[in-house]
C-alpha cells in the first residue's frame, strides 16, 4: 500500500497514532475525572502593598487517580477543544462560590474576592449569564465578591456580544479582571467601553522587571492606564521582595504570587497577632 500512495504514507506515521491515542484516552481520562469528581480548587492569595490579603484566584488542578496532580496547562486546551471546558467551568464557578460563601461567613476572610478564571468557549454559552448568576445565588455569596478573569483575545472574539453580556453580569455586581493583559492586542477604544474592574499584568512582565527597562516601561503603562481608567491593577508571578518593591514604586495595587503564597487547597491566614491578620 505504501508505495501506490506515496504521501500518504504519513497518516500511518505510528508516532501520530500515538499522539491521536494519547489525546483519545486523556479526553475519555477527562470526561471520567469529572464523572468521578477528580477536579480540585487550589487557591492563592492577593495581597495589597502592606500584605493585607484582599482575595484569592481559583486555580484548578486534576487529582487524577495514576498521574497524580496535573496542571490545567495540561488538560484546559483539550477541555477547550472537546467542549469539556463548559460542564467543568461551571462546576468551577459553582465550586468557587461555595468556598467563597465560606469565607463571607468568616469575619476574619468576609472582605475576600474570588477571582475565577473563565474560557472563551464557557463565556460564548448562551446560558454564561444564568449560569455564573445562578451560582452566585444558590450559594448566597456578595456578587460583588466574584471577580471573572477573562483575557484580551477572548473579548475581542466577537465585541458586541462581549460588552452585552460583560454589562448584563455588572448590573449584578459581579466584577472582571483583563488576565494575562499585555500580552494581547487590546485596542483602548474597546478597553474604553468594557466594565472592568481592574486590570492583571501577566506574569512575563514581571519576572524580568528589574533587567528589562523595556518590561519595566509596560508595567509602569499599564499601571498608569488603569489609573486613568479607574482600574486596579494586580501584578501576576511575583516571586521575589526585590520584585515587590519595584512594583510598588510604580504605584502597583495589588499582587500575587509565590512570594506571598502559592495556589493550595486551603488558604490559612498568617499566624494570629501578625498585623496581615487584620482583614
Ligand atoms: P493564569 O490564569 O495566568 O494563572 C496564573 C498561573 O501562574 C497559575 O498557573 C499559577 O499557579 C501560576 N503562578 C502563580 N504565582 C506564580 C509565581 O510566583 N511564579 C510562577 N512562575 N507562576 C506563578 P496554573 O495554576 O498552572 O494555571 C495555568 C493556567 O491554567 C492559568 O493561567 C489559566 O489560564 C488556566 N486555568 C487555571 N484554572 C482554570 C480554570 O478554572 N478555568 C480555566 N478556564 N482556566 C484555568
Ligand atoms: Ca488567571
Ligand atoms: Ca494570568
Ligand atoms: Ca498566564
């Protein structure tokens, strides 16, 4: 058969029967962990200048029964292109919602937001709106509480419906946060007509913010891009104090990183008579 079809000797290449097996077996891995309720919440803290912790971002791990913990770097683009992304984001938003109401019970956490990461393929559901709503009201928890990271190229996709929906969830209270911002191809026109609460610098301008002058110079924009707007401004991978301080005299709000805590199933405030305490 081989020599009859000259090029299309590739679709029998066996290393692509292995990726094709390998994407079928994660893909049914997937559908079952979700089935056997294998996804986990790990959170991590935001923190403003003086440390004082003003909320936490869920992240979502897979606690697969043989491969053990796997990141979402792994398994959300998969999720994404077979569609698994919606029943899992909403289980997600559901999940954040319940802890969240946790927190709001707790005077010690009750000021806490959660920012939730949301994909283009949940967001473009017809039911998003009913769907985050709905999780806000069956858990009782502040909408104003729930912050939706989105990013850039998600919202450019398709504007219009963005900026409805974006205004639908708002008038609930319900916030938003521009993820990995700087890394897209925001216009300002369109920044303009978002009702966003703040913006997140991406992890790639930070790490390199004490070397590179030209890193230096987009988060010192950004930052002054959300002041002009109204917006605050959260720096993402903040991993050293140097780092930190740097950010915070270019008048940063808020961070998140290692240096402050790293994602974990349970966040525990500093020790009592620590003054960070004080939330
Ligand atoms: P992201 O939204 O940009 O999240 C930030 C990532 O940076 C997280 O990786 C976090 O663990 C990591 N990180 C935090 N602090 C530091 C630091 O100081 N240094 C370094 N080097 N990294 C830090 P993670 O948890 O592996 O998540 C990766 C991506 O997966 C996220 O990027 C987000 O795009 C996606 N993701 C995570 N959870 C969800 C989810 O529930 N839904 C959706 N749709 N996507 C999610
Ligand atoms: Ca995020
Ligand atoms: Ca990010
Ligand atoms: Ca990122």
């Amino acid at each position: 058969a081989k020599s009859a079809g000259g090029d299309n000797a590739c679709f029998f290449d066996p290393a692509m029967l292995n990726i094709i097996a390998a994407r079928a077996e994660m893909e049914a891995d997937l559908r079952n962990g979700l089935r056997q309720h294998e996804f986990r919440l790990f959170y991590q803290p935001q923190v403003n200048s003086t440390g004082k912790w003003l909320g936490a971002e869920a992240l979502l791990r897979w606690q697969h029964p043989q491969k053990g913990m796997v990141s979402p770097a792994e398994f959300i683009p998969l999720a994404e292109e077979t569609g698994l992304i919606v029943p899992i984001g909403k289980w997600v938003l559901h999940q954040a919602c319940a802890q969240l109401a946790l927190w709001q019970a707790d005077p010690a956490y009750a000021s806490m937001t959660m920012s939730v990461n949301v994909s283009a393929k949940q967001f473009r559901q017809d039911d998003f709106v009913d769907t985050v709503l709905e999780a806000v009201t069956q858990h009782h928890v502040q909408p104003g509480s729930l912050k939706l990271e989105l990013t850039e190229s998600l919202l450019l996709d398709n504007i219009e419906q963005t900026i409805t929906r974006m205004h639908i969830l708002r008038s609930y209270g319900i916030c938003f946060s521009l993820d990995d911002f700087g890394t897209g191809y925001s216009s300002l026109t369109y920044l303009k007509r978002l009702p966003l609460e703040q913006l997140k610098i991406d992890q790639s301008f930070v790490r390199d913010i004490l070397v590179s002058p030209s890193d230096a110079a987009i988060v010192r924009t950004i930052v002054g891009l959300g002041k002009s707007l109204g917006l605050s401004v959260i720096a993402e991978g903040v991993e050293q104090e140097s780092q930190r301080s740097f950010l915070q005299t270019l008048d940063c709000h808020a961070y998140q990183g290692y240096l402050f805590g790293k994602p974990s199933a349970t966040l525990s405030l500093p020790q009592r008579g620590n003054s960070n305490a004080e939330l």
